[in-house]
C-alpha cells in the first residue's frame, strides 16, 4: 500500500531579540541638573536588573561608556537625576535597559543647562510714587543654581541702568519677593528707569 504525507501551508517566524523596549521621557535642565527617565514597556523576556540614563556632551548617541545614572530595576516608568554639570553645556541624553541578553537604548534627547544667573522680574510701582520717593522692589523667581548673595533695584534717568552706571537700593539676599524704596530722586518732573537685579556666586 501506498504511503503518503500531506503537509500544511507554511507560516514563518523569528524570534524576538530578547532586548528591552523602551523610550526616554521629557527631559528638563536647570544650570547644574538634569531630570530625565524612561519608560520601558518590555523586558524582552527577561528581568531588568539595571536601569537608567546615560549622558554625554561629545558623544550624539551615549551609551554606559559614557556618563550615567540608574534608579531601580524592573519595567515601567522611572525618572533621574544627573547632578554637578556643567552650566551652559549641551547634553546628549537617552535613557537605558539591561537585561541578561543586553542593554537597549531610547531615544536621544538634547538639552542645554542654563546659564547659572538668577531669574528676577520687577515690581511695577503703580502709583506708588511721589515726587520724592519710588516704592518699587522685584522677585527672584529662581537663584540660577546658585545662592542669591544679593538683590535690589538699580535706578537712574537713562534707560537700562545697571549696577556698573546707575544707582542702587540693596533689599537683602535670597529668593522670593523683596521691596525697595527709592528716596532721594529729584522732585522735578524727570523719568526714571527701575530695574530689579540678583547676583548669586556665579
């Protein structure tokens, strides 16, 4: 008798890498850190026992051979902290996954740390003016990175006035809100320009 096979059609397929899946998050700097994560929505099969964000300013693609951080283990999303950097430096950063077959990357993101100068703004007088004194002052709304040793206002008739070409009124050190009362203007009719400032020990 006869013997015969018959057979299905055929179908195909490959195996998976076995590498993590993952993306970096939203990156954001201030003059001396960065705050970046990723999220990684496959292990690949295999449990992630590193994970982190590497970071470089020559390499456009870093990788653990260069600069990194790590926080914890596992799939999921997870954010970090990249301390003591430089100010105004470009950074390369991309968050990463390790697992026993090996280490995965996300995307890359690029960021420049501030410039380590306060942010101010001034304080509108209104009508807090007469012809003798000004009640004005500001807001150090961030120290750059670093201790706000001074604040105040600089005043004077030509507009822009800094502290190098006009005069001042020191308020104290700090962040936050101060006021300042300017006192000996002339009680003319002249236009005075007010500018808050903060210097900080950058």
């Amino acid at each position: 008798t006869d013997v015969t096979t018959a057979y299905g059609n055929q179908v195909s397929f490959k195996t998976t890498s076995g590498l993590p899946v993952l993306t970096t998050t939203a990156t954001t700097a201030t003059s001396k850190t960065i705050s970046s994560g990723g999220n990684i929505t496959s292990d690949g099969g295999y449990t992630i026992t590193t994970r982190g964000v590497c970071y470089s300013t020559t390499n456009s693609n870093p990788t653990i051979s260069d600069g990194f951080v790590t926080n914890g283990t596992g799939t999921g999303a997870y954010i970090c902290t990249i301390t003591n950097l430089s100010i105004s430096t470009t950074y390369y950063v991309c968050a990463f996954a390790t697992n026993s077959i090996g280490t995965s990357y996300g995307n890359v993101q690029v960021i420049t740390t501030g410039n380590g100068l306060p942010t101010v703004t001034t304080t509108d007088p209104g009508e807090n003016i007469t012809s003798t004194s000004i009640a004005t002052g500001g807001n150090v709304t961030d120290d750059g990175g670093f201790t706000v040793t001074a604040r105040g206002v600089v005043y004077g008739t030509l507009p822009y006035p800094t502290l190098a070409n006009a005069s001042k009124v020191v308020s104290g050190s700090g962040t936050g809100y101060f006021s300042a009362n300017i006192t000996n203007i002339s009680p003319v009719d002249n236009t005075y320009y007010i500018r808050a400032y903060a210097t900080n020990s950058n």
